[in-house]
C-alpha cells in the first residue's frame, strides 16, 4: 500500500469487466460486459478483460451494425452472453439482473443482446 494509505482484501468491481478482441478494444467499446469475468460471457473470438474504464452502468456505445442491428437498449437474461443472444428468453429493460431471478441464481442480464425488441 502507499505510504499512510490502509489495503483491504477487496473484489474486483465486475461492473468494470468487458470483452473484447483484447483490452485495447474491451476498454475503449464498452460493448459487451462480462461481470461474471468469464471469457464464456462474450462472443465468439473475445475475452473478458477486467479493470477497464467502461462501467454496466454507464451508457455504451453504439456497436457497428453486423448484419443484424442490434439496439443498445436490448438487455436480456442468460446464464452468459451468448446464453441471453440465443434464447431471448426475458428481457430485463432496466439492465439490473434482478430482472433475471425468475429463472435462477445463474443468470444475469446482459446488455445489447441481438433480440427482437419490437414482438
């Protein structure tokens, strides 16, 4: 610790876990979060970084379109990212997890999923 400074265990803030190519790309997109900081959470071809400047609670950026067009406001719950990508199962709007305690202790929400928010 520095001089006249106390430590204390503490947990990583996963608020602050993103995915990304590499933590050059997951610091500066804010795109995907990862907060359970497992590379399983992101999409294919990324890892989950921790202790980036971006923050769940804060807005992120809207990604390029990539075939599908993806709102930055489509959050659902999954047990990872890919989990909530694919089934769409239920939307948590407000982005808070729990939205997700319906379905058990595992899932989470995750933010800019590529499902239809318009059914």
């Amino acid at each position: 610790c520095p001089m006249n400074h106390e430590c204390f265990a503490t947990d990583e803030c996963s608020d602050s876990f993103f995915c990304g190519e590499d933590f050059d790309d997951a610091n500066s997109t804010c795109v995907f979060p990862c907060p359970d900081g497992r590379d399983s959470s992101c999409p294919v071809n990324q890892k989950c970084y921790a202790q980036t400047s971006c923050s769940i609670t804060t807005p992120t950026p809207t990604p390029a379109p990539t075939g599908k067009i993806v709102d930055v406001g489509s959050f659902y719950c999954g047990k990872n990212f890919t989990d909530a990508a694919t089934s769409c199962s239920l939307a948590c709007p407000t982005g808070s997890s729990s939205e997700c305690a319906e379905l058990g202790p595992d899932y989470s929400c995750f933010g800019n999923a590529p499902c239809d928010d318009t059914s």
